[in-house]
C-alpha cells in the first residue's frame, strides 16, 4: 500500500482494521469494540483530536507521561534537528551526543550521589535494570560477595510488567496468572489507613507498618539484595499517599544495614508530586533511581537507571573477570529520545514548571472539597497532581461497589462525551493533568470529573 492510499483511509475502516488486528494493552478486548473508543490523529496543546475531528482534554496526561502537551514547538524543534543528523545509533561499543548530554543532565538535576546512568526504554526495564544490578553488585562488590537472593518490596506496588518487576509487584488481579513464573519476594505492608484490618485504628496501623519494615530489615538483612518502592505515592495502586516519614526511615534502615534502595520515580518523577523528583520531598538519596514517561516529556520510550559511584566500580575489572553488567536494549540510549528528554528538561527551567505544579496542585485540591461529604467518595486521595477518587457504594462503611458494574469506566465513559480522557484503576477514578498544564484547563478537568462522577453514581443508585 502506497502512503497517499494510506492517508485516504475511512476513519470507519481504520476502526475495523483496530477491532480486527489490535490488540490493546489492560483492555477486556471482548467488550472494546462495543465502546468505539476515539482513534487519536493528532494533539493540540493539552487536547488530543480524534479521527472524527472531536477535541479531547488529555486527563491523564497520556498515561501519566506527557509533561508539557502535545505538539510543543521546542521538543519538535529538538526532535527534527536530530532527525536530521542520525535517529538511532546503538550504545554497544559507540556513545552518541544526545544520549551523553542528557545523561549529564539529570545527573546534575538527581539526588547528590547519582551519577552514573544506564538508559533503556521503558518504565519497566529500568526497573528490572536496578534489579539485576542490585542482585550482581552483591556477588562482586570489592569488600567481598554475599549471595543475597531477595528483594523486599511494598505491599499493592507496581513496578512494570517484565517478569523481575512483576516479581516485586503485589497487585493480584494484574499478576495472579504468572505466580510459577516468578521469584519469591519479602512483603512489608504498604503504609495507608484507608482501611485497616480488625483490631487497628488508623494511628495503631500505621505505627504497625513503620515497625514493619524495620522487623523485616533487620530480622534478614543478610538476604535482602534491596528494598524497591515507589517514592511518597504508590500510583498503579489507585495513587495511595504514604505518611511522612515512612520514606525517610526506609533509606535509614538501608544505610544502617548497608542495602541498596531502589526508588521506582517511573510514575511519579518529573514534577508529579510537586517536586522534580518525589525522593526530593524526605531529602532521599537512594541507590538507585528509576525514571521513564516524563523523562522525554512523553514524546518517546525511553528510560534511565542512575546509580552510584559505589555500585557502579562493582562492575569494573578485566573483562575476562566477567563483571561485565552484561544487559542492555537495541534502542538504549535513543538518539530523537534523548534530544526530547534535553528539550523537556529545558522547559521544565523556562516555563517554570514546577511552581505552575504548586498553582494547579492547590486549585485541585480546592475544588475537590465538594467531595468530602459525598455519599459514594470513600476517599480523595493526592499529593501534587496526583490524584485517586475512590468511588463506594456506602461511604460510612466504605463499601466498595459491585466489579461488574465497573464504576470507574462508566466515569471514563462519560468524561469522553464530555470531550475529557480520564482512566480509572477499578472504581478510583484518577486525574492526572500534565505538569505544565494550566489552571483554566485544570478546572475543567475538575469540571467535567465532578458532573460525572454524580451521574454515574446516581445512576448506579437508581439501579440497585
């Protein structure tokens, strides 16, 4: 097929070659024809337009990865210079000059300590590179090796869909099918009194998870090859908060007994959380930092594992030693992703980014009052601009609503006819606007998230 037969196809007959050969990720593909969802043709600022012409407000920031919008002029100027030079050449015995200059450049941004990087291409593999990294450096490192063969993780984490990173998740419904497949973990119980189990109060349950983890540590310190979690919010989770501290006595237990911290920044680095990157909020330095969406400003699959001096001389010597961290991507390092990933960081600096988080953060956060009096929120949950509304059928005892009635997406479809993208995670409807985006449009978003969630649940109402 010739690219002019290809331009001229019907929006009717792309939809049915999707339904026919698409397969989407996270989606009951039984009922997704039925729901006609848009077909994206292009982004205007903080909009995305479907082949029908129809405008939709980017909720979601194109799952928690666009940072600035969409067809931003610096970043297409950053990308096009590039284009015309060379689009990928691999890291394997070459370097290339994007792929060192935003190497350096987030080194300069990341916690003191971090400075060496090794880039891949997604939020998983940079995970899964930390991983491996954490479980080799034990068997190397120079003052002698130790064969620790367990990693300790949070309870309801996520952390990516590569076999490691599943491993060290605990979100059953996405992982029980894959239990054989994996390596057993050490699970401390993530720190949220949302709902408690008989015989905690909220303060006794949360004092529990801060003893917890420090039981764990200490009882197999000898075993542990590092603790991962994901920084001040667990996002895949339904965008639980953890109180302040919980992080800060992480790293603490880790230096006092010497294991690497894994910091998963995937979701909530580049600016999410109010800061560039969550750690910064408990002035954590961890071991590792694992960073993918906003590290391009969501244009493209790219991500990066820094480390430190420490971990990194672990891999040195003669190669016939074979400390060689022996793991890599065709497209690590991508040349058109690591010249968006300059380009963003740039704008993170000229537009003042960070403090128009603080702006929308707090606007967010004032026009979800409404909501705490509502009879189907169970919780509004945030921290920046992330935020989870856990949507229940009887606030006071915090009855969830029935799965099949799939509350969540009944918002998400709702907020489309309205012309806004939002996602749920089961009945916790998510709102996710790109750091940059600004205030009018953030209200909007609020807008159109509060009149649906009163209809769906009204409606749900009427139907028991």
């Amino acid at each position: 097929m010739t690219a002019p037969e290809f331009n001229a196809v019907s929006p009717q007959l792309l939809r049915q070659w999707d339904n026919d050969h698409a397969w989407h990720p996270f989606t009951p593909m039984s009922l997704w024809a039925d729901e006609c969802a848009p077909i994206i043709l292009r982004g205007e600022g903080f909009e995305l337009i479907d082949v029908d012409g129809q405008h939709y407000l980017d909720g979601i920031s194109s799952l928690w990865c666009n940072v600035h919008g969409h067809a931003v002029p610096a970043i297409d100027r950053a990308i096009s210079a590039q284009l015309q030079k060379v689009a990928h050449s691999t890291l394997l015995g070459l370097a290339s000059e994007p792929s060192i200059r935003l190497a350096r450049a987030l080194v300069e941004r990341a916690p003191a300590g971090l400075t060496k990087v090794f880039f891949s291409d997604s939020g998983a593999t940079s995970v899964e590179v930390a991983l491996k990294m954490a479980y080799q450096y034990h068997r190397q490192k120079p003052e002698g090796p130790e064969d620790r063969d367990t990693f300790l993780c949070v309870g309801q984490a996520y952390h990516g869909d590569t076999l490691g990173t599943v491993s060290v998740g605990g979100i059953d419904l996405f992982h029980r099918c894959y239990r054989q497949l994996l390596f057993a973990t050490l699970s401390t119980p993530s720190p949220v009194a949302t709902r408690v189990p008989t015989g905690h109060t909220k303060e006794t349950w949360l004092a529990f998870c801060f003893e917890e983890v420090g039981r764990l540590i200490r009882e197999n310190q000898s075993r542990i090859a590092g603790v991962v979690l994901e920084p001040i919010v667990q996002g895949a989770a339904g965008i639980l908060v953890h109180p302040p501290g919980f992080l800060r006595q992480v790293r603490e237990l880790c230096t006092e007994f010497d294991i690497p911290l894994i910091a998963d920044e995937v979701a909530v680095g580049f600016g999410r959380t109010g800061t560039l990157f969550a750690c910064e909020h408990e002035s954590v330095n961890p071991d590792f930092l694992c960073l993918a969406k906003g590290i391009s400003g969501g244009y493209l699959p790219i991500a990066a594992t820094l480390t430190t001096e420490r971990i990194y001389a672990a891999f040195l010597g003669h190669p016939s030693q074979g400390r060689t961290f022996f793991h890599g991507h065709t497209y690590t390092g991508n040349a058109l992703g690591c010249a968006a990933g300059l380009a963003s960081l740039q704008l993170f600096e000229e537009n003042r980014v960070l403090e128009n988080v603080q702006v929308t953060s707090m606007r967010i956060a004032r026009r979800l009052t409404v909501l705490q009096d509502h009879p189907h929120v169970g919780e509004v949950r945030q921290k920046g601009i992330m935020i989870g509304i856990e949507l229940v059928r009887d606030r006071d005892g915090l009855i969830p609503y029935e799965a099949k009635l799939r509350l969540g997406h009944q918002v998400t479809l709702a907020a489309r006819r309205r012309g806004v993208i939002l996602r749920p995670l089961g009945d916790v409807v998510v709102l996710m606007p790109a750091p940059a985006m600004p205030v009018e449009l953030v209200d909007r978003l609020c807008d159109v998230a509060l009149e649906c969630i009163d209809e769906v649940t009204a409606n749900a109402g009427r139907d028991q």
